[in-house]
C-alpha cells in the first residue's frame, strides 16, 4: 500500500527545474524578519526623481539602493560564507529578481540581474540600468544569464544538481572564472518584489547556489492607520505603508546585526534624501 498518493507534474519552467536541483529537505540557518516602513517621503521622493530626471525609479530601485549603501558601511554584514569561515566581500552588488512570462498558458520563469556596485550608483543611474537589462532580459538577449540559462534548461533534471556542485565548488570553494559564465552571477545580496502581484505578507528562500546572506522582499505598499508625531502630539493618520521581509543567513547575521540593518534599512527608506543627495547627477 503506498504512503501517498501523487503523480509526476508536467512541464516545469527553467526556474522551478533549478529549485529541484539546488535545494534538498529543508536544514539551512535562514532566520526572518519583517519590517513595516511609511512610505510618504520614498513615494513623495520617487516623484521628485521622475520630475527632476525623467526617470521612473520604483520601490525596487529604492529598496536596492538603500540595502547597498547599508552593506557598504557595516562590511560587518557583507559576507560571504565560504568552506567554514567568512569573507568580507570587496564590492556591493545587488541581484533583483524578475518574472519573466512565457509562451506556454499560465506560465511563469524567473530570472534577474545585478547592478554590481549599486552603492556607488545614485537612484537614477540604477533605474536606468534596471530598465535596460530587463528589456534585454526579457528580449531573451541577456548578456549575463541569458546564455546560463538556455544552456540549464536544455540539460535532463539529473544532471542539473551534479553540475551545480561542480560549479558551486569550482566558483566558490577555489574560488576559480569559468570561461563562459558570468562572473559571481547572483550578486552579493537580493531583492525581490512580490507587492507588484498584491502580496503583502511573505517571505522568500535563500538560493543556494547564489550564497546571499541577506534577501529582502518587497511586499505591497497598502493605506493603514499610522501614528505620526507632530509637534510632540502622537495621532493616528492613514498613511501608505510598505512591509519588507528579510530572509538572513544565521551563519552571517544574528540578530543584533539583523536589528542594526533594520534599523538603519527604516531611517534610509523614511529619509530617501539621504541616499542621494546628487541623485540628478548622472553616474
């Protein structure tokens, strides 16, 4: 008699083909968290960056730079976790994901990109990259991933987790360029927005084969009560609030840093004019 009952799905996107291959039963040391921030002053200062530059900067773009500029001053927290010890990571680049919809009814593939060194790039130039990968993400013309992944998804499932081994071992454990490959593809932190489809509340897995220690989620901004202080007065006001949730690697973060990048994470995103205070300049 069989303990359950199930049938083998049918055809599987690139993405949910690679999750097989890369995750076994769950055993990492993800710790989460979420965070509710007002989101006045960013969508007031996304505004005034569309009207200043013409460019249209969104949470995402927003959200990224934040995270970057938090990684550049406490290096503390930009690791990389590598044959037991950790390794402070010389450069900031952050990895977005993106949804990708395919030919195939009701199907969904996801990819991303990196815009490597975002700490040094104001909100501006980093929209701007944003679109251009993405436009060529999604025109299958992707110098960066574009060529990995048609060359994973033409491989048989049993082959997928042999060869993210090698890889994996060959990229990060000696540390080794493979010809043909990007270089450290998926960045050294992510982001992702799941609020673009209305979901508030969520949180997301770290990817093995990328080795993030921090992946952040974006959820939708929704109308709440809020209390605001004004004049040393505490009243409650309806205000657009925006939840992000926190997927840390346990080995990287505990939960001191965790509180200390949350907590400088939430004066960035209500204080936006902090993050660039040239942001019309082009980078």
């Amino acid at each position: 008699m069989r303990n359950f009952k199930a049938r083998p799905a049918g055809d599987l996107s690139t993405f949910r083909r690679l999750a097989l291959a890369a995750w076994d039963d769950p055993r990492d040391p993800s710790i989460h968290g979420t965070l509710e921030v007002d989101a006045t002053a960013a969508l007031a200062h996304l505004e005034a960056l569309h009207a200043r530059t013409g460019e249209r900067a969104t949470l995402t773009h927003l959200v990224g730079r934040a995270l970057a500029v938090v990684l550049a001053e406490r290096p503390e927290l930009h690791m990389l976790a590598r044959r037991g010890r950790l390794h402070a990571r010389e450069q900031v680049d952050v990895f977005f994901q993106v949804a990708l919809t395919e030919a195939r009814a009701g199907a969904c593939d996801l990819s991303g990109l990196v815009i490597r060194a975002a700490d040094r790039k104001s909100l501006a130039a980093i929209a701007r990259e944003f679109g251009e990968r993405l436009t060529q993400i999604r025109r299958d013309r992707d110098p960066q991933l574009g060529a990995l992944r048609r060359r994973l998804a033409a491989l048989p499932p049993a082959l997928l987790r042999p060869l993210q081994v090698a890889l994996d071992v060959v990229q990060y454990r000696l540390n080794l360029r493979v010809p043909g490959l990007p270089r450290d593809a998926f960045g050294s932190a992510a982001v992702s927005n799941l609020g673009m489809f209305g979901v508030r509340w969520a949180h997301a897995p770290l990817f093995p084969p990328a080795h993030w220690p921090i992946l952040l989620l974006i959820g939708a901004v929704k109308p709440r009560p809020w209390v605001v202080e004004v004049d040393g007065v505490a009243r409650v006001e309806v205000r657009p609030v925006l939840p992000l949730h926190a997927t840390l690697d346990h080995r990287v973060l505990d939960g001191v840093q965790a509180a200390r990048l949350s907590t400088r994470m939430e004066e960035l995103l209500t204080r936006p004019e902090l993050l660039d205070p040239g942001d019309d300049a082009p980078v």
